[in-house]
C-alpha cells in the first residue's frame, strides 16, 4: 500500500505569473491572495511521462470548465500551454506530474471577490512514483453534495477530502470513498471508482457529484463501462473494485472495509491491460 507520507519528496519546480522560480520556496502567493484564504481557485494534476504531459489537452478543457463553475475569469490555455513548456524545459521528468493551479487571485480578507477580476496561475513540476499495487479503501460517513454549488468541479477546496483521507488511514486505508446525498455510491478522495456486477463494469454517472476524472473518461470509452448510480451498498456485494486516477491509472482494490479480495477480477485486469495498450496511443488526445 503506497501512501502520501510514503512518497519520495522532492523539491518541486515552479512557474508563478510567468516566471521559473529560481528557488521554489520563495515566496511569492500574497497572503491575501483568494486560493490562500478560502481555497477559491481550481487546478489539474497531469501526469509526465519521459518529459510529455499525458492528455493535456483534455485537462485543460476540464479546467476550463471548473472555473467557468467557479466563475473564475477565462482560462487562457495558449498561456498555461506555455507555462507547461517553460516548467518542462527546465525540469525534465522521465515519470512525475504536473500542478496546474488558477486562484481568483488577491481579495479582500472573506468570500468576496475584488471586482477586479485578476488571477493567480502557478503549474509545478515534481518527481514521483506511480500509485502501484492494491488499495485499500473505507467508506466514511460524511456524503458527497452532489446539488453543491462546485459539485463536480476540481477545486483547491479540499479540506473535506483531508478529513476523509485521516478517517481511512486511522482505519488502515489508503483511500476514502464517498457516497453522496442520495446514498448512492459517488467517489474517492483522489480517485473515481470502479466495480463488477454479473460481468459488467460499473461506475457513478456525473450526476452522482462525481469528478469527470479524465482516467475515468478514457475507460469509459474503451472498456465499455456501464455508468449507473446504485446505492453505496453495492460495494458490499460487487465482484471486483478498482480506482482510477492519474496518479493511479487502474488500481485494484484488495480491501473495502471489511471485504478483502485476493487479487484483481478478470474485469480489472482487462480494463489495467487496454489501458496499458492504449495510454501510448493518447499522449494528448
């Protein structure tokens, strides 16, 4: 089981506003900036493979679309494009991912916005290992809203994933997932999850206030996946469960609570094995 605490930390390399820190800790986010003091900003994780970003394009799409949801001003992709270029020609990563970050930039000290409608972009670039072998999940307690207001939106807002996560590590999991509102199965932390009923793979439609992950897109498309809401009970009975994530691709879920499974069902080694032959086909779709 691979946690956050267990990853190789290294010091990223970071763009803010359009230049390369020479020294990443340098400070240069305002403390009254609207991503600091209330998590008011959006952001992708994209992954790096020798040095190219995997499926940049649709990572920018969804990151248009979170801050129109936000209202946040228009993202310009041509300019975060060029952020990625710069990062990348100084940092370059054999396997890594990349931070892509837009605040509503300074504001006054509460949730309202300045009027003048300037942003914060930042994109970091930092080593790291690949989310491998079997998870560990637990259900929490606390729903999904799946009518909020940034349902479905990739946020800096985060604290209730950080609650989540504390919640499954005291419990020995890696991951935590989330039913929502109307009980139904929605989604992990970090993760859109995946299961088996009678031979077909499953999981949440958009509607159940899940994220569009982009690895959840690609597998909808290539495996066939069914997309249903079902009560979060289902994972009690489901015959397999994986998650998928950028820093994930297919992950086979050995234990879900109380259920434990001895190694990946037939259908999570077909969708791990598409994905492996079709990743390289796809470097920005």
């Amino acid at each position: 089981m691979t946690r956050v605490t267990d990853e190789v930390r290294q010091q990223p390399t970071v763009w803010v506003d359009g230049r390369v820190l020479d020294d990443a800790e340098e400070p240069v986010i305002r403390v009254d900036d609207h991503g600091f003091t209330v998590g008011d900003g959006v952001f992708e994780a994209v992954k790096v493979v020798d040095g190219v970003p995997f499926a940049l394009s649709r990572h920018l799409r969804r990151l248009e679309r979170s801050a129109t949801g936000l209202g946040l001003p228009p993202v310009d992709q041509d300019a975060v494009r060029r952020a990625v270029a710069d990062v990348l020609e100084r940092r370059h990563l054999p396997f890594g991912r990349l931070r892509i970050t837009l605040t509503a930039g300074p504001a006054p000290m509460g949730s309202g916005r300045t009027s003048e409608g300037s942003t914060t972009l930042v994109v970091a670039a930092v080593a790291g290992p690949q989310k491998t072998g079997p998870a560990s999940v637990v259900t929490v307690p606390w729903p999904r809203n799946e009518r909020g207001a940034i349902a479905g939106l990739k946020t800096t807002s985060y604290a209730e994933n950080v609650v989540a996560l504390a919640y499954a590590h005291e419990r020995g999991g890696e991951e935590a997932v989330f039913g929502n509102l109307a009980g139904h199965l929605c989604e992990g932390t970090g993760s859109n999850v995946f299961y088996a009923v009678d031979g077909e793979l499953r999981t949440p439609t958009l509607a159940s206030g899940c994220l569009a992950g982009i690895t959840r897109e690609l597998l909808v498309e290539w495996c066939g996946v069914r997309e249903v809401d079902e009560p979060l009970e289902v994972l009690e009975s489901a015959d397999e469960i994986f998650l998928a994530s950028t820093t994930r691709d297919v992950q086979p879920v050995a234990r879900c609570d109380d259920r434990t499974w001895d190694g990946p069902g037939p259908l999570t080694q077909a969708a791990a094995e598409t994905w492996r032959r079709r990743e390289a086909e796809h470097a920005d779709p």
